[in-house]
C-alpha cells in the first residue's frame, strides 16, 4: 500500500507536527488532572471545548461522561471511529515529573492521558483537511476503561449507531516494545477478564476438635488446588487460559475451625469458547468438590472484559500504512496476545477493527510497567499515533491519488 499524492508520509509528517504542540500541552494538562473512571469531568469539559473549538459537532454525556466529536467530510463515505479512553488509576504518583498529578492518589499510570491527548491532535489534523475526506470520522473518547467497562457503556448507549460505524481503531501505549516500534496482531490480541468470589460455608468449632466442625480452610485449600487441573488438565496446552485467585479470607483464631473461607480471583481467557467452558467448569469442580468436602458453595461469577479480537484485514491496512511512514523496522508482528484485558474489546464485538500497541520502552529499555506509579511515558510517541489517524483515515477515505 502506498500513501501518495497529495497524502505523502511527508506530508502526514507535517502535518503532525503542526498539531504536535498542542498535543503535548493537552497530554501534560490532562496528567497534571487525572480523573478515577465515570469522574472526568474536567478531562472532558477539555476534550468538548477542544473539538468545539475545531469545529466539530459534539455529543457530550454518552457513557456519563463520554465525549464523541463528529467529522463529516464534503462527500459521502464510510464512517470510521477512532477511540481514546481519558480515565486514570487510583495510584499516587512518583515520577517526579514537572506536571505530575495534583491529585493524590489518582495517576495517569496506564498512559490514557497519551491516548486521548493524541486522538484531540489528530481531529485537529484532520478537520484541516476536511475538505479532502469523503466519510465520516466519530472521535470517541470514552470514560472508565479501567474495571469499570466504559467503552460497554459507550456502546449500550449508541456510540455506534447515528451514523453507523463500519470500522473502528484505538491504540495503547505498550512499555513492552520500544519508542518507534509498533505491536501488530491480527485476532486474538489481549484476553478475555473474568472475576469470582466464591464463599464456602462450614462450621466453626474448636481447633482441638475438628471432627465437630466443617473446616473451611481446609476444603477451600483442596478446592484453590482442584481449580488449577481445569488450566493443566482440561485445557488445550496450546491454547492459555490463567486462573488466579487474588485473594483467600478465612479464619479468626489459632485455635478455632473457621466457618467460612472467601475466594476472589480472575480467570483470563483469549479464545471465546474456552472462556464459556471455563466458567462451566469452575462451577463444576466448586460444586463437586464442595459437596465431597462438606462444604456449602456460594458462587459468584462475574464475566468482565471479552477477548479482544482485531479483524486481520484491519490490522493489515494498519501495519502496511505504518510501514511507508515509519518504515519497516518500526512493525512488530506480535506472536503472542497479552494476558492484561481491554474494554475495547466491546466495540470489536460489533464491529471490525484493530488495536494496536505504540512502543514506549526508551533506549535504554528502561520503561517502567503499566498501572507502576513511575510510569512516564515519552510523549513524542503521540507522533506516531497521530500520522497513523491520519493516515489510516486517507486510506479508508481514498484520499491518495
Ligand atoms: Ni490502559
């Protein structure tokens, strides 16, 4: 695939970088304010009064706090939705950074501050050559990401609906890969999370005498061990599936039997159908081994995020269209999909599209983790993402010659 005239990579270039600065001051302002998921007021009252200001129409309040900014070229076309999500992390800062968070303990630390920052420059950019698009692009920006499935309530709340939405993109900032590279995959590309807790009822009596009580820790230690052989035993070795229990709540005394044990953990999954029988299956050997133990089951099973499955053909035009502007050392195919989870993922289950990773580590390979309270990405990787809107609008819009 070739970008061509008047839609060179040079030109693209350029064009990033006359909206780069203000890139960055939205990206260091939105850091300086981070807001914990459904509470961006202020983080959207920015991305409202921005995109008005470019003059798009605006549907504010989707989702809660959700902003959507709508792009109508002078023909008709397809209509393409880019995504960003603006919610930060209950973490208390420690980069150190000039604009770090005035909040306490709430932290831009999973870079959405880089996301929605970026996707404002490239609607800036694109509104320049409105002129030129034949379609319609939706700019989404989209609350709570983390554990609280925004983008689901975005979509329950018509995001992509008025106009229809024929594909959709969003990219994640990734300490994995380096600055200047970016992660490719085409289906499964992060996992499905699921979540549980799970009570198991005995009965209490006195350390000395367990023969009179029913002992919870006991019965809930076979059952943490039981739950491992659905991934060892009955699961496809090549397939992945984790089942983690995060947390495990019995007991009051040395001496006393407890009653109760309370489980909560997360089970991930990157294919559909293991995801439906895993959670067949934890049921299975709760109930079953709950019964051989004496012990009474209260399961609570929650699912969560879905797989989030990239549609090759997407993730193709993408990674052709980052090539002839990076050149072919910036595209990594990724072998294999990240067990973390993504509320993208809601979108891709009613329509095609792809998520991508943009390279953070820096050259000395010292990026620290996602959700790390060092976590401080370079920002000059919003260059990279904006040229890739940009250009993955000209190709959907056939804005080269
Ligand atoms: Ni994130």
């Amino acid at each position: 695939m070739q970008l061509t005239s008047p839609f060179t990579p040079d030109m693209i270039h350029n064009l990033t970088l006359s909206v780069y600065e203000d890139a960055v001051k939205l990206r260091r302002l939105f850091h300086e304010n981070p807001e914990l998921g459904f509470e961006e007021h202020h983080t959207s009252s920015v991305v409202e009064k921005y995109l008005r200001g470019l003059g798009l129409e605006i549907i504010t309040g989707i989702a809660k706090t959700g902003v959507v900014g709508i792009l109508r070229g002078q023909k008709n076309g397809p209509v393409i939705a880019f995504r960003a999500d603006m919610d930060a992390l209950p973490i208390q800062e420690e980069t150190g950074a000039a604009f770090s968070s005035k909040n306490p303990n709430v932290m831009h630390a999973c870079g959405h501050d880089i996301h929605t920052a970026m996707l404002l420059g490239a609607a800036k950019a694109l509104s320049q050559v409105k002129d030129q698009i034949a379609g319609t692009i939706k700019f989404i920006f989209q609350p709570a990401e983390e554990m609280l499935a925004g983008g689901k309530h975005m979509v329950q709340d018509g995001v992509l609906q008025n106009p229809d939405v024929n594909y959709i993109y969003g990219f994640h900032v990734w300490p994995d890969l380096p600055l200047g590279q970016i992660g490719f995959k085409s289906g499964p590309l992060m996992a499905s999370m699921d979540s549980f807790e799970v009570t198991l009822k005995g009965k209490s009596g006195h350390g000395a005498a367990p023969q009179q009580g029913i002992d919870a820790i006991v019965g809930g230690s076979h059952i943490i061990t039981g739950l491992q052989s659905i991934i060892s035993r009955e699961t496809d070795p090549v397939d992945s599936v984790v089942l983690t229990i995060g947390t495990l709540s019995a007991g009051s005394g040395f001496n006393i039997i407890p009653e109760k044990a309370v489980l909560n953990g997360t089970i991930r999954t990157i294919k559909d159908d293991t995801r439906q029988r895993v959670a067949k299956d934890f049921t299975r050997i709760i109930e079953g081994m709950g019964a051989a133990l004496r012990l009474d089951p209260d399961i609570h099973y929650q699912f969560g995020y879905p797989v989030t499955n990239n549609t090759k053909e997407h993730v193709d035009h993408a990674s052709q269209l980052a090539e002839s502007l990076f050149g072919e050392e910036a595209i990594v195919q990724l072998e294999n999909p990240s067990m973390a989870s993504e509320d993208f993922s809601f979108y891709l289950e009613h329509i095609p599209g792809a998520f991508l990773f943009l390279g953070v580590q820096d050259q000395a390979g010292g990026a620290y983790k996602l959700h790390n309270e060092k976590f401080l990405p370079d920002e000059c990787v919003m260059k990279y993402g904006i040229s890739l809107y940009i250009a993955l609008a000209v190709y959907h819009f056939k804005m080269s010659q």
